[in-house]
C-alpha cells in the first residue's frame, strides 16, 4: 500500500522510495526521515538519510529547515553507530552530501551518504 505525502514530488526517485513504490532496505524511518541502504555500496556501510519532504538539495536549504537539519544532524552519527560503523576515532564514517551537477548530485532529493566500515573502500 502507498503513502501520499504532502511536499511530495509523483515524478522523484526517492519520493516514491519513501512512497514504497519503489522497493528499499529500512535503516530507520520515522514521521520526518527515511534511511535506506544504498543500492551501490562504496563501503562496507552506506546508507542514505532523505527527510521524507522533498526538498531538492543542499542549495534549496534556508532558515526555515534549520530544525529539520539538526533533527537530521543528530540522527545520523546514533545510525551510524547502529549499522555497524566502529567507534570514533579510530571508526568513525564519513558524511557526504552532493549538491547540483557540478556537485555530482545525481538524484535531486536532499539526501547525505554515511560511509563506514574497515578500509579499503570500494571509492573514496
Ligand atoms: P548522488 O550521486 O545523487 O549523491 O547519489 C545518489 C545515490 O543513490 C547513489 O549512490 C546511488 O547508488 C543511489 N541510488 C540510485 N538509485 C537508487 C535506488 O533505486 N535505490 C537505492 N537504494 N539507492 C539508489
Ligand atoms: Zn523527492
């Protein structure tokens, strides 16, 4: 069954992961965020964390989402931690987010990559 979500874009890949209408891997999901599995690993964790709103990227962020970018701040290193990612310092992960072409930003939905795990990485 679908879910139709307001600030939701029919035609955005990641909406309609969010939407279910495309099959995902749950890592945490609640009212405001969606984390999945991505579908090319570049290490040995990696997930992507999308507020569940479309936002397109990074450069469509202003002062109206900074509680929603710190809920999102906040989430991340405790997933981290949950999918496997080894304890800062000598763990840690990396956080990354691509905005715009030039940027390598692919799929224009907001979403950070959290990369973990023992080296070496696939990329990166
Ligand atoms: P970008 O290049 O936009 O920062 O990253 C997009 C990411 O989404 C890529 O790492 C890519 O592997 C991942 N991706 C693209 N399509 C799908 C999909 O259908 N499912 C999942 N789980 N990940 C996807
Ligand atoms: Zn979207």
């Amino acid at each position: 069954m679908s879910v139709e979500l307001a600030g939701h874009d029919p035609d955005c890949l990641f909406c309609k992961i969010v939407a279910r209408k495309i099959p995902s891997k749950t890592v945490f999901e609640d009212e405001e965020f969606y984390a999945f599995h991505d579908i090319h690993p570049w290490a040995p964790v990696h997930f992507l964390v999308i507020p569940k709103q479309h936002i397109a990227s990074m450069a469509h962020i202003g002062p109206e989402h900074a509680g929603l970018m710190g809920r999102m701040m906040a989430l991340i290193p405790k997933l981290a931690q949950q999918e496997g990612c080894n304890p800062y310092p000598d763990g840690g992960f990396r956080l990354l987010t691509n905005t715009g072409a030039e940027g390598g930003q692919e799929v224009h939905h907001l979403h950070f990559h959290v990369m973990g795990g023992p080296r070496p990485w696939l990329r990166g």
